[in-house]
C-alpha cells in the first residue's frame, strides 16, 4: 500500500555493512539513523522503529538488551527490532524479555526486513498518534489495553494472504476489523455478505454465480460474490449460521479457490482472501456437533479475538465521544463527568453497537448541550417488570419445563426488541438468525408490541 508518511528507522550496529545493506532496501519514506556505537545512541530522539544489534562491543557480553530497555523507556511504542548472528535461546528470549517484538537472524534477508517495516507502518496507521496521519477511512477507536493488542494484531496481518477468522460477541466491531484489515492493503475490491440473510437454497448461487438457464428465473448469467472479490477480500460474517449443507461447499472453495457457477460444466480459479466472522465460539459449536471440525481448521488459519466492551471500560469515554462527533454539526452535544460515569457502570450486553445506538438517542433527547447522568439512566435504568411477566424468585413448577422456558424466551425477546427497537439488532443481541425471531415473534404472540 502506497503511504505519504514519513517514517524513521534507528539502526544500532557496529557493522558499517549492515547499515549500508538496510539503507539500500528500504523505501524513499523511512528516514534512516545509524548509531554504529553505544555513545551515538540519541535515546530522546523520536523512532518509529529500531533494529538492535545484540553484541554492540566486541568481546564483551551481549549489551543488546540493555539498549533495548533504555529505548522503551523514552518510547514505550517504539517497535525494536533485536539481531544477531548469535542464535542462543537464552540471548533471543532476553530480547524478548526486554521489549523487542522480533528477533532476525544474521545475515538479514531484504525481503523479510520489508515485511516487518510494512507491518510496524500498518500498526502506527492504526495508533494514529500523529496528527497527519489520521485515517480516513475506517477506525478502531480506543487506547485501552486490549484495543492495543487488537491493532496489534491487525499490524501483524498487513501483507498475508491466508484466511482470516474473527471471533467476538454481537457489537464488538468484527466488521470493523475486517474493513481495518482490507483497508491496510491498499485499493482492491472488499465483498461483504451476511450469511445469517442468505436462504440455504440460493447459497451456491449467491456465492459463485449462476449461468443462464440453469434453473426457473436465471434469465441471464450471474457473477457470484466470491467472483466479485477476485484480486481482493471476501466477507463471510455470521458464518455460524452456515447450515451443514453449505459448509463442505465452502470448504472445498477455501481448500481449492476454485468456484463453478450453478448450471456450469467446467470450473474457475480466483484468488481472494476470506475473512470470516463468527458470534459464536466455533470451536464450541463444533464439539455440539453444529459446525465442520476441518472447516473450523480452514478458516482458523489466522486468528483475531475481540473482548467485550465490558472488558475494556476505559474505551467507553473515547467511544462516546466519538459516536457524539458523528451527530455534529445537527446536534452539538457533549458528556458532563457524572454521564460518562454512569456510562462505564453499565453491562454493555450489546457492546459497542448498543453504546452507539444509546449515544445517539442521548443526542437527540438530551435537553441541555451537555449529557448528565440522569439523561444517560433514563434509557439505562432496569425496566420495571412488564405485566404478567415471569419471576424467577417464585417458580411455578406446575407449569412444567416446557412451559417455563418458553416463558423466559419470550420474556427475553419481548424485553431485547423494546431495548434494541430493531428486529436486526435484536437478532444479533440474540445471536439468532432475523428469520428463526420472526417465527418467534409470531409462536408467542408479540407483533402487536414492536408496531
């Protein structure tokens, strides 16, 4: 991917080659330090990055690390990068231990120096610490612990091809790190499909296309989607939805890339990379006998797990602010100290979706330019129990097991559809398909309450 940033690299060697060696292979827009001795190190100056030679005085014992935690110090997101021609396990984990994220073994290969850089410029992108070099496009917001791990890990995907899984409660933002992960490689085409809202019966005519004539209504030929992402991404969300029909189909494209349109006699390659997401922990479905344990294999190729945001509280104020940014310059509203705080006391069941969604009523309802806690708990506060709703204090037994499950299902889906006001949302909260709440819906009599 083509970047108008600048970038600065600290290298620390004593060999005059490898600074040579690294200045020749690196791009136009990574600005080179050499530090060819301990006394050249200027620590106060700002790096993006640092490769760091592990025995910097002949002779002596390695003094590598030591550089390494002095440079941390100054700069405790700087991406070091440790060296050697030494090979010796407990070098390497000291490396480690000290803060380097990497260590390359000597002599260095041009082609896997790149890599690394492309990635540490990806991760910076995702920091946007720099002023100029806000994104434009998608964003992850959020400094806390866990976001930090989260961009990481996206830093770390820049340049891979294999399939990508993403793992996480409804609302965490798996969309957001799909388009994040195919935004860092630069123009090529992103293809998204909710796989939850495709019926089984049209499946391998949506995902590879259909020649014409090939059944009642294919009055013309058609591009499936995993066609229409050739050269780029393909976005499978909700593939815990994917009935068991369809899965060995979807295997055999990720194992082959080969797609054949319904009704055609021979078979076409593309190259795309999947990236999967799923509401559900798979690896439970697949033990429940719900999910293809060698489909599970293929798409756990790389991985990415979100945390709830009930887990990662300290995003919560960056988050509103955020979401309150959106609304402007319609309504220019903002937190007082005691909103933010009744903010970050809250479950969050529907995670960052909900917060969105509450942010932007609070927005709209709030009756002074600034969000007080009792604006924020008149859509948070516990609803009080509905009218002939169960108990779960006093149960009735003679009622049966049947009889009270359904009760709580309905009562729970009454209770999401007046929280979500939205039959998709309240699909996902419910991490069923909109189809299966429909029916619901329905069996227990409760259209009349979401009209």
């Amino acid at each position: 991917m083509a970047t108008t940033r600048a970038f600065s690299l600290l290298i620390v060697d004593d060999d005059q080659l490898v600074h040579q060696s690294l200045k020749m292979c690196l791009p136009s827009h990574w600005k080179v330090f050499s530090a060819p001795r301990l006394e050249a190190i200027q620590y106060e100056r700002f790096y993006h990055a640092a490769f760091v030679d592990m025995h910097l005085e002949p002779g002596k014992k390695a003094d590598g690390p030591q550089v390494i935690e002095k440079l941390i110090k100054h700069n405790n997101q700087l991406e070091v990068v440790a060296m050697s021609g030494d090979l010796s396990r407990s070098l390497m984990e000291s490396c480690l231990k000290a803060g380097a994220q990497k260590f390359l073994a000597k002599p260095l290969m041009p082609e896997e120096v790149l890599l690394i850089l492309e990635k540490i410029e990806a991760l910076w992108d995702l920091r946007s610490i720099d002023p100029s070099a806000q994104r434009k496009g998608t964003r992850w917001v959020g400094t806390s612990a866990a976001s930090q791990k989260i961009k990481k890990r996206i830093a770390d995907l820049r340049g891979e091809t294999n399939t990508v899984l993403i793992e996480g409660e409804t609302g965490c933002g798996k969309e957001v790190v799909a388009r994040l992960l195919h935004e860092q490689e630069g123009e090529r085409p992103f293809i998204a499909v909710n796989l939850a809202s495709l019926p089984e019966n049209l499946f391998e005519s949506e995902m590879f296309g259909h020649v014409k004539g090939a059944f009642t209504g294919a009055d013309q030929n058609k591009v499936g989607l995993a066609e229409a992402a050739h050269g780029g991404d393909l976005f499978l969300d909700e593939i815990e939805a994917l009935p068991p029909s369809q899965q060995a189909k979807l295997l055999r494209f990720l194992e082959t890339g080969e797609i054949r349109k319904v009704g055609a006699k021979e078979s076409s390659q593309v190259k795309v990379r999947v990236i999967a997401a799923s509401n559900k922990p798979l690896d439970k479905m697949v033990k429940a006998g719900e999910f293809r344990e060698d489909l599970l294999y293929r798409l756990n190729s790389q991985r990415v797990e979100l945390v709830p945001l009930r887990e990662r509280l300290e995003d919560i104020e960056e988050l509103a602010k955020h979401f309150l940014e959106a609304e402007r310059p319609r309504r220019n509203k903002t937190f007082a100290e005691d909103g933010l705080a009744s903010l970050k006391k809250y479950n969050w069941p529907g995670n960052v979706r909900e917060l969105k969604r509450v942010c932007e009523q609070l927005s709209l309802t709030s009756p002074l330019p600034f969000i007080r806690e009792e604006d924020v708990l008149n859509w948070l506060k516990p609803a009080a129990t509905p009218v002939g709703a169960p108990s779960y204090t006093a149960i009735d037994f003679n009622k049966g097991l049947n009889t009270l499950v359904e009760e709580f299902e309905a009562h729970a889906i009454r209770t999401c559809l007046k929280q979500t006001q939205d039959i998709e949302s309240a699909a996902k909260v419910l991490q069923i398909s909109r189809s299966n709440l429909y029916k619901k819906i329905k069996d227990y009599n409760i259209d009349e309450e979401i009209k």
